[in-house]
C-alpha cells in the first residue's frame, strides 16, 4: 500500500478498494517503524490524521470526490497548524503551538487531505543538509550516512522513504528542488505569489514560496492544485486564475524549446552528473523538444547576492522572536535587555545566529548601500537575463544541484562551501520563477536531479514536460533498499 503514488491513492480510494482511514492506520504505522532511522517528522498528528481520514470516507460515502480526498500528506514544520507544534526545526518555537491553520493547510485540509505530521527542516529554513534542526539532522534513505538536502529535508526523507506519498515544502534558495534532486523526488517551486505564505513562518519574504514534493510529475500537479491560489491575508499573493494542472499534463513536446545555459557546464560541476543531464537532454529531444545553447551571464554573481537578501529579510522577520511574545523565553531575567539576549542565544542555533548577524550587518548604515542596494541591483540583473532567455525559449534545463548528497557533516566547518551548492537554484528565487526538480540519475547510488525553469506561471508547462519525461524513463519509480 505505501508504493502507491498520490495518483493511485485517489483511483484506489474512488474505486473503494480501500478506505482512507485503513490507509492512513498503514502509514502511520509504517512511520512509527521506519522512522527512528531517519528522523523525518518533528511531531506525528495521529489523532488529527484518524479524524480526518474518517472525515474523508464519509465525504466520498456521501458522493463527494476529489483527487486529495483522504490523501495523507505531512506539512514541514514551518506551515502554522492550530493547536499543533509548529516548530520551525527550532528550539524557539519548541514550545509554540500555532493558534491558527497557514492558509496552504487550510486548503488542502478543506480538500479532505489527511495529515500525518510535521516535517522535519532546517532551523528557520536555513540550510541545505537538514543538519541545522533544532532536532537534530535528517537522514537520506539512499545512503544513510548521507544529508537528504535541506532546508525541506525531512519532506523530502520521508516521501522518498515511502512514509507517506507527498509533502508539501518551502523554498527560498532551493529547499525543494535540491532535497527532491538528493532523495530522487519531484519538487516544485512556485511562481513568487502563486501559493499564499500567510501562516508560513517567514525566512526571507520575498524568496520564500510554498510548493509540492512527491514522486511524481503527475503528484506535484495534484498537491499543487490544492495549494495555489490568491489569498488576500498575503499582500504579496497573485490574483491570476489557477489552471487545472492535471489537465497539462498531455501536451506534446514536440517543437519545445529547450534552453540550456552554458554558465551551467562549468567548472565545480560534477562531470558525472553532467553527462547524465545530457543523457536527460537526449530524452527530451527523442520526444520532439528542440535544444538551443543560451546565456545566463550574471549567474556567477547570485550566490553573493542571495547571501545578502535572504540574511538582511531574515535578520528583520526573525527580530520578532524576542521572548516576549513568542517561544522560548530565558529563566529569570534581570531586564529587560537580559531577557532579548538570554532567550535569543539560548532559542537561535548557530547558523540563524550567523545569518542575523550577516543580515544586520548589511542593513545597518553605512553598508547598506554597499551591501543590500548592491545585491538588489544584481537581483534585477538576474531576473533580466531570465527574461532575455525566455523570449528565445520555452524552459530552461540544467542540474539541480552540482554534487549528488554530501556526508553528514562533511561541510559543517564550512558554511561557505554549502552556499556554494546552491548554485544552480537560487537564481529561480531572486527572479521570482517557478522551478522543478526531477529524478535522472544516481551516481554512486545517491540521486541526482535535472532542475527545469519556466516563465511566470508556468507550472503547468513545467509538470507536463517532466510529466511526459517520466512516462518515458524510470529514475523515479527507484525505491531505496530497506524502504
Ligand atoms: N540553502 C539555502 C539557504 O540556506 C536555501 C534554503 C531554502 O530554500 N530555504 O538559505
């Protein structure tokens, strides 16, 4: 029952082969066994899950249908659940129950989707390994010596693991496509604005998307379907109408024009995953998509820049974990400075308190201009190589990331040389671009994924070309040994 995709749950659930709650009673039992090995979930919502899957059945007895109708499904611990831990990955918020539901979990609730539990993450979102949680790191059931990619590790852990089939994610620089590319799943970044970030907890505003990690193309379209949409509590939330994503997903690739920049072929890229890109190119170009080399010329200054935003968003969203209002608060204060830096060094790990103080550090005056103006400048340079490439292309494809998984601790010394690995997605970010990953490959048994980049609001686009990419190869269907 725990191979079937989120595809196969909604024809088996419609066909009553079994019901939600049978399902759901498998899954949670799956994740009470296997999970100790990987530490994928913060919090499991049993009763929650039971009630919901109950819920479920008698909406489809009573004739209701729906592709997320009793489909479990887990949310990383950033999206604000009521009466529920939304921890964040972090000690500050250990103790912080949400006293409402994130717009995303309202939907897909209302959907009828079952939730299993919360996710494990990096603290605040901030990583790449899920090895800065509160909770301690993640592992990849490829190879468990091995980082699952981050910061939406634990979503990516677990769906991979067979745990559950979907979860929904966040990201900001990466945090969906690299763990989807790292545990050999499909993830989607939304357009900027495509899903509401209302009730999830901020990291950098204006980078941060919500989106679907699953196995499947066909997946992602489902919970996508039920995430998306314009929220009026998210100033920043589009008023566009929302496709019918599975509806996208038969169109032919025949005359599709594929760009592939060349800033991506260069050096620091591993050579094994390069040919399986083109390997993947190959493929696309067997089912009609026409291939075309392009320019992205200012990638080489993202990393940078990116490295100034999200910190500088990150040190103002974070300013209001003050032990006053909300999590951890230091026992027995002095004063009233005393109690902001007690429960601020005791509630922040390592890497959020690096990231203030770098955030803090370029907003403060006199840098501000050097810095953060600098990095808003390169930002629209970014977004405009973009928009030059899109008038010659429909999608843009090269690596996810440019190794496969690192050991477990291998670049804890080092936080540079992890930015570092965020290379190839952090620039769908800045631009505000919708973004996959999907499976192509493993080089030494660990998962290796090809990221796809299409113009505004066309996730559609995306899902079809992977969706007609995955009828044709089985990357995807691979089970890791022992899940
Ligand atoms: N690795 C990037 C960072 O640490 C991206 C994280 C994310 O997308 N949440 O900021």
């Amino acid at each position: 029952m725990h191979q079937m995709t989120l595809a196969e749950i909604a024809r088996g659930l419609a066909d009553k082969k079994f019901s939600s709650e049978e399902l759901t009673k498998v899954l949670l039992a799956r994740i009470t066994q296997l999970d100790p090995q990987l530490n994928s979930f913060i919090s499991l919502t049993e009763a929650l899950a039971l009630e919901q899957a109950k819920a479920a059945d008698a909406r489809r007895a009573n004739g209701e249908s729906g592709a997320l109708l009793g489909a479990p499904i887990a949310h990383k611990d950033l999206f604000c659940t009521q009466g529920i831990r939304t921890s964040c990955g972090s000690k500050m918020l250990d103790n912080f129950k949400a006293p409402y539901d994130a717009t995303v979990v309202a939907k897909l609730a209302a959907a009828g989707a079952v939730t299993l539990g919360k996710t494990n993450m990096d603290e605040f979102a901030m990583g790449s390994a899920n090895e800065s949680s509160w909770y301690g790191a993640v592992k990849n059931p490829w190879n468990l010596e091995h980082v699952p990619g981050g910061s939406s590790g634990g979503s990516a852990a677990a769906v991979a693991a067979r745990l559950l089939p979907a979860a929904t994610a966040t990201d900001t620089g990466g945090s969906i496509r690299q763990p989807a590319a790292f545990t050999n799943l499909t993830g989607l970044k939304p357009t900027y604005g495509r899903v509401s970030r209302w009730g999830m907890i901020a990291y950098a505003s204006s980078l941060d998307q919500g989106g679907p990690l699953a196995r499947t193309a066909e997946d992602c379209a489902i919970l996508l379907q039920g995430m998306a949409g314009f929220d009026q509590n998210d100033s920043t939330s589009i008023d566009e109408p929302v496709p019918d994503y599975s509806a996208s997903l038969g169109d032919s690739l025949q005359g599709l024009r594929i760009g592939v920049p060349k800033e991506y072929f260069s050096a620091g890229l591993d050579p094994r995953i390069a040919e399986l890109i083109q390997n993947s190119i190959k493929e696309l170009q067997k089912l009609g998509a026409v291939i075309k080399e392009i320019s992205l010329p200012n990638m080489q200054h993202a990393i940078p820049a990116y490295y100034v935003i999200a910190p500088a968003e990150a040190s103002s969203n974070l300013s209001r974990f003050d032990g006053v209002r909300f999590g951890h608060r230091c026992e027995n204060p002095e004063n009233l400075i005393d109690l902001y830096k007690r429960s601020r060094g005791e509630g922040f790990g390592p890497e959020v308190q690096r990231r203030i103080m770098v955030g803090a550090y370029a907003l403060s005056a006199g840098y501000y201009d050097a810095y953060y103006l600098k990095a808003q400048k390169i930002r629209r340079l970014v977004k405009n190589d973009f928009m030059a490439a899109f008038n010659e292309v429909d999608i843009i494809l090269g690596p996810t990331t440019p190794n496969p998984a690192w050991k477990l601790g291998a670049k804890n010394s080092d936080p540079v040389a992890a930015y570092l690995e965020d290379v190839y997605t952090i620039t769908a970010n800045l631009a505000g671009l919708p973004g996959l990953s999907m499976p192509a490959g493993f080089v030494d048994g660990l998962p290796v994924g090809v990221q796809l980049l299409a113009p505004y609001f066309q996730e559609g686009r995306l899902l079809n070309v992977a969706h007609q990419y995955q009828l044709n190869t089985d990357w995807h269907t691979r089970t890791p040994t022992g899940f």
